[in-house]
C-alpha cells in the first residue's frame, strides 16, 4: 500500500473540495492514485469541482503579440521565481519581444528557444543573460502561434499589468471573408469570453477520447449508485454527457456575455449580420504557472534554521 502523505491530502482537498478524512481515505482505496482518488470522490458525491484544476504557483508574465495584418497572433509564458520580476521593465521588454518574434516562428517553444532573439544570441541564449543580469532563475515556459488564411486572430490578456502582458493570456482564431472590424469586434468578446470560462475543447469531436471515457464511467457509476435500472442510467449518462460538453467545448458553452445564447449560435447569427459565415478554427488559453507545483517552505522554520546555523 501506497505511503499516503499529509501533503497528498491536502494536494485532493484543494482539487476537489473533500473533507480531510474523504480525501484521505480516497487516497486509501486507489492506493494514492490522485487522478483514481478524485474519480473515488466524485463517483460517491463528496468532490465538489466536477474537474481538476491547475494550480498557478510560478511567477513571471504571459505574452500575446499580433501581426500587423491581424491574421496572425503568438502566445507565450516565460516564468520567474518572484512576482518582483514581473514588474521589472528589463524583464517585461523581454517578454514582449519573445512573443512579437514567436509570430516569425511556426509557434513551437522549441523553435522560439533556438530563434536569433539579437545579435549572436538565441531567445534562450538571451534568457540566460538576463537570469545573469536580474539574478533569478527564469525560463521558456511554452509558446503557440494561431494563423488564419482569411480571417482575423484576436488576442485579450486579463488583468494586464501593461498592454499584452499579465497573467491570463488568450488567443481566437477566426475564419471569415467579414469584415476586419466585426471580426475584431466578435474576436475580443470571444477571447474574453475564452478567458473566463477555460473551455478544455474547441467542439464534441475534438475531446480527448480518455477523457471522455472517463467522463463516461465516472458518470455511469454515479447514476448505478443511485439505483436507477441499466436502461435508465444510459438515458441519464445522455444527458450528464451533454452537460459535460457545454463545460468543456467552447462552441458549446453558454456566452458569458449573454448565458441564453450558445457559442455555436452567437457565431451563426454575427456571420448573418457580417454578410459571411464566420467560424471559430481554434483557441489558445495560457494561465501564468498553471500545472507547476512550487515547493512550500515554512518560513518560521528556514529562519530557525539559519539562527541556528
């Protein structure tokens, strides 16, 4: 049996909601299986958030930069140890200046890291010598790129510390022959809306198909739980899926905006009023540290430590 951890409990709580002792015994029955553990919980009703969430727990800034032609945009994280740096104009010029080269790239992070950043120096070469001049550990985090071949690529940052930059950083690559200032319009609500609501999935047919599995079973076992007959439950899990759906797909999510009007139909009724269908090919959502577990210290203790040598 798995060493169940106080810092493994606290690590389900903070992911599902659960009392200490159902999370502790969650981890007891799937052997310390986080991922097993919150499907445990959800399967007997105790967890409270329906999907894991990541927790921010790197600094630094998220990144978006546009094209002048506007069909083109580039996303990217590059993260610190401290809050402190986020804030340091050396830093932020740097952050700008690696989004605005990664339009120039085909978006990977690797092709960004070996890009010619300035004279004899590559973006990653260029990072180490700010990490040199600022003295803190930075690093490339990740980067993407959306392009249209018709069509327009909004960008929307929340919370901008300073234009482009911040911690939430999203991109909406639009398709249509409409014109440039309804796509720009439809674009920032979309991108906002993309922002606030942390769709997973564009549409249906592109969910991960483990994830839906396990959507599935989790679902099902709940409905049997309940003791409803195996037919009913397959009508139930129906509906339970659709739901699931308009949680995670975009194009099936109420419009923040306006919640009585689905994603897919705000689409279908701005390409009416533009004079050309307009569709949604993509979406790119950075939020600042998300998935990195920073290591806690207990302050009291590294003082206690240092006084005692």
């Amino acid at each position: 049996m798995a060493d169940i951890t106080a810092s493994m409990v606290k690590d389900l709580r903070e992911k599902t909601g659960a009392g200490m002792m159902d999370a502790k015994n969650a981890l007891v029955e799937n052997n310390g299986d986080m991922e097993a553990a919150i499907d445990w919980l959800r399967t007997k009703g105790l967890a409270k958030a329906a999907k894991k969430s990541g927790r921010t727990a790197a600094e630094g800034l998220v990144a978006v930069a546009s094209s002048e032609c506007g069909k083109q945009a580039a996303l990217v994280e590059i993260n610190a140890e401290t809050d402190f740096v986020g804030r340091n104009d050396q830093f932020q010029g740097f952050v700008k200046k690696a989004a605005a080269l990664a339009i120039t790239t085909d978006g990977a992070t690797e092709s960004l890291a070996n890009a010619a950043f300035e004279a004899g120096k590559t973006t990653s070469e260029a990072l180490t010598a700010l990490i040199a001049t600022i003295g803190e550990n930075m690093s490339l985090r990740r980067s993407t790129k959306l392009s249209v071949g018709e069509g327009y690529v909004a960008s929307y940052v929340h919370n901008a510390i300073a234009p482009n930059l911040g911690k939430i950083g999203v991109l909406v690559a639009l398709e249509s022959a409409a014109p440039a200032e309804k796509l720009q319009e439809l674009g920032k609500q979309l991108a906002m809306h993309v922002a606030a609501a942390a769709p997973e999935f564009l549409d249906v047919a592109s969910v991960d198909p483990a994830a839906m599995e396990r959507e599935k079973q989790v679902q099902r076992e709940t409905a049997l739980a309940s003791g409803k007959p195996a037919e009913i439950v397959e009508k139930m899990l129906e509906g339970r899926m659709r739901k699931y759906y308009e949680e995670v797909c975009v194009l099936e999510q109420a419009f923040i905006m306006d919640p009585d009007t689905k994603i897919s139909a705000l689409l279908d009724k701005a390409g009416k009023e533009a004079g050309a269908p307009i569709k949604l090919a993509a979406f790119a959502r950075f939020v600042l540290g998300e998935g990195i577990e920073k290591e806690e210290t207990d302050f009291a203790a590294e003082v206690a430590a240092a006084v005692n040598g």
